[in-house]
C-alpha cells in the first residue's frame, strides 16, 4: 500500500500536467473504444451471414411480383424460399419506430431459423390474419406480451385512407446468434397486401437457401437469367456479399481504424513517455533518496512502472468508459448497420479487453526507459547534483 502511496504521489507531483496527459489518453482510448467497436459489430455482423442463403432483390427501382416465388422455386438448386415484404412504422410517438417484416409465416421461419420461435407460435401467426410475432428485445422496449393489440402508424396508407394498422400480438421470439439484434417484428404479408393501397402482389425481397453452397452464385446468375427480360428482374447475392455492399457504403473501416488508432496511440505514446521520463528527471534525487534508504534498484524500476501503470491505466478507464457509454447512439449514424444487416452497435467485451490489453502495451512501452532510468540512477552523483 505504501508503495502504491508512493507511485500515486508522484503521478500527481504536477497536477496540471498529469490532468492534461489523462485527457489527452482518455481521447485517445475513447477514439479506439469507437472506431474497434464499429470494427468489431461489422465483422460479426458479416460473420453471422449464412452460406447457404441468398437475397434476391429489384435490380431495378421497381417491387417484385410475389408469383416469383413459384418460378424461382423451380430453379435446380433452391431448396426452400420465403419472401419479405419492410413494414416501418412508429408505435403512438414518431419517436417509437417499429420495424415489422411481413412474409408468409411458415417458410419465412425455416428460412430465417435463426429467428427461434416455438411451431405454436408460428401457427398462431399463420392463423391470425392481424398477427405479430415480436422480439423479446421489443417487448420488453414497449412492455408488449402475447394478447396485446397494438396500433402501427405508417407511411403505407390502406384502402380506406387510414394509415393506422392494427395488430395482435400472439408470441415472442429471440434470436440466440445475435445478441445486439435490432428490435423488429415479423407479420402476415397477406394482411399488409390486402389492406395496402397499392401497389398490391409485390414484395421487396425473396429470400432462398440452397442444397450447396458451393454452387450459390451458380443458382443466382440463374435465377436472374430467368427473369431478365421481364418488367421485373433480379440482382441476387449472397447473403455476406449484401452485408459487405452495404458496408461499403459506409466506408473501409477496418483500414480507417487501424489508421487513425495507429496515429494517435503513436502520439500518445511519445506524450505518455516524455512525461513520465520529464518526471523522473525532475526527481532524481528523490530517487537517490529512497535507494540511500534502502530501496533495490528493482522496487525503483517497479515505481516508475507502476506510475506509468497508473497514468495509462486510469486513461484507459475513462477512454473506455466514454466509449462503452457514447457508443449504442452510433446506430443513428449507421442506418445500413441498424436496419439492413439487423444489427444494434454494442461495444463488444472483447474490444474492451483489447483496450486493456493496449493501456497495458501503452505502459511498458511508455515507462520502459524512464524506469531504466531510475533503475541505473548513481546515489552519489545524483545527490552531488542535488547540493
């Protein structure tokens, strides 16, 4: 304890100095904390993409007709298929966005099955025209259950005029792989295209899993060759080459992060190192002291250190605090994030380990020299200095 006494005492032997050096760490951690976050969320975001599954969207500016489904089902290769039809819409405030993808019920969850749900539930939802089968994530944000009717308000205006849409909840499900999965449920798209006021028949997306991955691109380029003379055609892609597309759209992070971490860590690097070593210049004879009163070199080398443990350790706190708590609000700058890949940013533990890791990487970098320095620190000439 007194050795901690020790080490706390001269960390803060100039106050000002030390605060600056501490605000100048915290930005640099917190810069880090973000930017390996986003990191972090888009590569599991594309990790989560299934093999065998593949997007067929519009290639055009134009809604898909939904007896696709039958043609596309004939394709060599399709082994199941769904449809999917964006529903957006705000619950009593404009504030309370939901998320709703209808489709057709059965398939849409043998598809999507890492949407887990029990078969109860889905023959609830096939039998219920109004149905809705909500995330445990979004009934526990509204404080929905299962027999609630609950009101919708949209863009997407009905045949009398109305743009509010009623809806009963009949069950919940979870999704186990994705534990920042976006808030968002799943209804009957018969409902949506009946009660709609056009264009009625279409759907946004066809959704198919393949018998072999290995021949998904093969299964695609047919599936557009079938209709590419059409009003209509297709732009298929596998699942993870969308979720790369629309990542791009938002630029090469991954080669941002290392870039601008690399910059500032380098910078803080030389800040936290100049200090400390400025520190223990201004205190030689201090040092001098503590060896005359029997302190080894080694516990000399290991103040240094543990100062600069203290220094890089507390930055990193706060740096990775800001960015643990600045963080899930990123998902309003990241739209293709929150809603196309079904992802909510959260800072994953591992990029706080990892930051733990580089405060750590920080302080025997920064405080390597100048605990060498204290280490071979001479008594006698340090004291002769002194007087």
């Amino acid at each position: 304890m007194k050795f901690l006494f020790l080490a706390w005492a001269g960390l803060w032997r100039k106050p000002a100095r030390t605060v600056f050096t501490l605000i100048s760490l915290a930005i640099g951690f917190l810069l880090f904390g973000l930017l390996q976050g986003v990191n972090s969320t888009f590569t599991a975001a594309i990790g989560r993409t299934k093999a065998d599954r593949l997007l067929i969207d519009p290639k055009l500016d134009k809604p898909l007709p939904q007896n696709y489904a039958s043609r596309i089902a004939k394709v060599p290769g399709v082994r199941d298929l769904t449809w999917t039809q964006f529903f957006q819409g705000f619950y009593q405030d404009q504030k309370n966005f939901v998320l709703v993808l209808t489709g057709e019920p059965r398939s849409f969850f043998r598809v999507r099955d890492e949407y887990v749900t029990t078969p109860a539930v889905i023959d609830a939802l096939a039998k219920t025209r109004t149905g809705l089968v909500i995330l445990d994530k979004l009934a526990a944000q509204y404080g929905w259950k299962v027999g609630d009717r609950v009101t919708l308000t949209s863009g997407v205006a009905q045949r009398d005029g109305s743009h509010d849409w009623q809806f009963d909840v009949v069950g919940i499900m979870t999704d186990p792989s994705n534990a920042g999965q976006f808030p968002f449920a799943v209804a009957n798209f018969a409902y949506l295209d009946a009660a709609r006021a056009g264009p009625h028949g279409t759907v946004g997306r066809f959704v198919i899993r393949v018998t072999d991955p290995a021949r998904s691109v093969e299964i695609g380029h047919a599936i557009d060759a079938e209709f590419a003379n059409s009003d209509a055609p297709t732009l298929s892609q596998l699942e993870d080459a969308f979720a790369g597309r629309e990542l791009a759209t938002i630029g090469d992070v991954g080669r941002l992060t290392v870039a601008v971490i690399g910059a500032v860590f380098f910078a803080i690097l030389f800040l936290a190192g100049n200090v400390i070593l400025q520190s223990v210049r201004e205190r030689t004879a201090e040092f001098a002291v503590l060896k005359t009163l029997g302190f080894s070199d080694g516990r000399v080398l290991g103040l240094v250190v543990l100062e600069a443990l203290l220094l890089c350790g507390i930055g990193a706190v706060l740096g990775l605090g800001a960015s643990e708590a600045v963080f899930p609000s990123i998902a309003a700058f990241l739209p293709n994030l929150s809603l196309y890949l079904a992802t909510t940013p959260q800072l994953n533990t591992s990029v706080l380990v990892l930051g733990v890791a580089v405060a750590a990487a920080l302080t025997v970098l920064a405080g390597a020299l100048p605990a060498w320095t204290a280490k071979r620190l001479n008594v006698v000439e340090a004291l002769r200095a002194r007087a």
